[in-house]
C-alpha cells in the first residue's frame, strides 16, 4: 500500500547505510520454511537450556517458527529461525543417549511426566528430518559500525522484526536502537545474534517488516526549556502514521546502555 515501510526511501531520506550481509550470522538467501503448524519437534527449553524438551509448532512466520513445550502454558512461547542450532527432529535426543526433560513449570506433576511423554508423541505429526537446515557459520569478526542500519527481533515483543540502527560497539558487543522508539525496545546482543538481519531480510520471507515508531527525541537543550517540553508521540500499531523520518540517534546525544557484563568502575 502507499504508506508502507520502504528501506530505499528510507535509508535515502536518513543518508544511512545498511549493514553489509557479510555482518550478520544467516544465511545470505533465507532459508525455506516447510514446517507446518502442529509439527513436534525437538527444542532446548530457553528458560533452562541444558534441557531438551518436545515443542510443537504453533505458528510460522517468514523462516522462524513459533514454539511452544508440550506440557508448559501458553505464555512462554519462543521464536526460532529453521536453521536455529538449538531445534532437531524428534528423536535426536535418544540416539546421543540423552532424555527428554519436562519444560520449565511443567503443568503437571513430575511423576506423570513419562506418560505425558507417551501421549503426547503418539500419533503426533513430527517435523522430517529434512526441514531442520544447518545454522550458518558465525562471521570471523564483528564488522558493525555504528549507525548502520538492520533489521532486528524486538525481543520485548519477538514476533516483530523492526528497523534498528546500531547504536554503539564494544569488541562483541553491539547495541540494537529501535528507530522512532526512544531506547525503550534497545538491547546489547553479541555481533552473531540470530534475531538480527540484513535490511531487506522480511522482504526476502515474507515477515511483516514494521514501521519504525515515530517518537522524536529532541536535543536536551530544547527539550529542557519550558517552551518546549520533550515530545513523545507514540501512536497505537494499528494507526501508525508516516514516520517522521528522524532517527532519534541523530538528534540526542543518547544515555546509552552498558554492554552486558561491563563494569563501571
Ligand atoms: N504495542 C507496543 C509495540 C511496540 C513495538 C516496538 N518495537 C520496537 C507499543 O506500542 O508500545
């Protein structure tokens, strides 16, 4: 439609970069998702990675995959690219001699465990082994710059993908600022995250790129002065008019975030 998100215009109208391909831990032509809605598989539970936990797909978009344990509610549901390293096919898990696990807060007790296990894999769909593609190979270096633009996993809502610049670098590190959002969405991740793509990615998969906010964040200067308080737009998703086309990063001298594990001493 008219008013929809164009990185052309886009990078155009901020006189941005994208962030080359060769920056980023995917595969430069995403991969094909065959998986279909209610396929089980093999998933490490993300709450408690060391445990190899049965997941059914309840959703798909682009090349991830909307997961959900077996025997967890309906609150903890995860998003994993067909070539995520930590989902195989059902039975990979017994033939390196190792147990399925409950999921964290399984819903029953412990000692049903064996036979919810029973159950729920009679019968079941399970996702061939031929649909789990290989995670591609981590780039030798962290080559990001600051203000190159991407695309990213808001991972306060993970099934978005939003356009993000980077906002700093600190030797793996890098800081994924959300245009038009004032650093509330911002996250530090390592440089060969999987929840970050090239500009152009959700075009290639069909994942519904959002459209940057259209909160602008003005110079603290201004923004201090009575006549013109800090302004803060934010519309509802739904009515999101054309974006401002201001990236915040340009205008603000941000307070930025801390790499994890950083001291500040
Ligand atoms: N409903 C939320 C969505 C924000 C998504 C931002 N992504 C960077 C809100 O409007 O706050």
């Amino acid at each position: 439609s008219h008013d929809e998100f164009n990185w052309d215009d886009y990078l155009a109208e901020t006189g941005s970069v994208a962030a080359p391909l060769s920056c980023f831990r995917q595969s430069k032509i995403p991969p094909n998702n065959e998986f279909k809605v209610g396929m089980k598989l093999e998933a490490h539970d993300p709450r408690n990675v060391t445990s190899v936990c049965i997941a059914t797909v309840i959703g798909i978009t682009g090349a991830r995959l909307r997961l959900r344990l077996d025997g967890s509610d309906n609150k903890n549901d995860f998003w994993r690219l067909v070539d995520a390293s930590d989902i195989q096919p059902i039975g990979t898990c017994e033939k390196n001699g190792d147990m399925l696990q409950p999921p964290l807060g399984f819903r029953m007790n412990a000692s049903s465990w064996p036979m919810f296990l029973l159950r729920t894999l009679n019968g079941a769909e399970m996702a061939p082994a031929s649909f789990f593609r290989k995670e591609p190979p981590k780039p030798p270096r962290n080559e990001f710059k600051v203000g190159m633009k991407l695309e990213a996993v808001d991972k306060k809502n993970p099934y978005m993908i939003c356009p993000a610049t980077i906002g700093d670098c600190r030797g793996d590190d890098i800081f994924v600022t959300f245009d038009g959002w004032r650093g509330a969405f911002d996250y530090w991740c390592r440089y060969d995250s999987r929840d970050i793509f090239a500009v152009g990615w959700c075009g290639l998969t069909g994942d519904a790129l959002q459209s940057p906010g259209n909160s602008v964040s003005l110079p603290k200067s201004i923004s201090n002065t009575p006549v013109s308080p800090p302004k803060v737009i934010r519309n509802s998703m739904q009515s999101q008019p054309k974006p401002a086309f201001v990236p915040a990063q340009r205008i603000k001298k941000r307070s930025r975030g801390r790499p994890p594990g950083s001291s500040t001493a």
